[in-house]
C-alpha cells in the first residue's frame, strides 16, 4: 500500500507473513526513513536510505510484520 499523508510525504508499506526481500517502486527522488516492526508490533530495525528519482528501492523484510517507507523531505 502507498498514500500521500496531508503534508504531501509519500509512505509505503509493506506487510508480509514472513522474510522476503522486495523493490519499492513509483516514489519520487529524495530520502527515505525505513522501519520495520515485527508481527507482534515491536519495532525492531531502522535505516534511511537516499532514493534518485525513477528507481526502485531495495528492501529486506527481516521477519513477519510490517516495513514502512517515509519520506523524510
């Protein structure tokens, strides 16, 4: 899922039952704040991450629950 919060940052999330690893695409240039919290809802990683416009953004999902991209401009 991806949404535009009010502020006009762009958020993407990505839920899975499990590790993976997986491309976010369709964000717009700029820097990105990363987490992840576990199934359970801990949180448990973080990491930012410099994004040039028209390309995919790399991620490892660590475990079940949720990763979350922020824009952080």
């Amino acid at each position: 899922m991806a949404f535009r919060r009010p502020d006009g940052r762009f958020v993407a999330v990505i839920s899975s039952t499990g590790a993976t690893r997986a491309e976010v695409t369709g964000l717009p240039g700029g820097n990105y704040a990363i987490t992840f919290a576990s199934a359970d809802g801990q949180p448990r990683e973080s990491s930012a991450a410099r994004l040039q416009a028209d390309t995919a953004l790399p991620v490892v999902i660590p475990a079940a629950g949720a990763l979350t991209v922020t824009a952080a401009d």
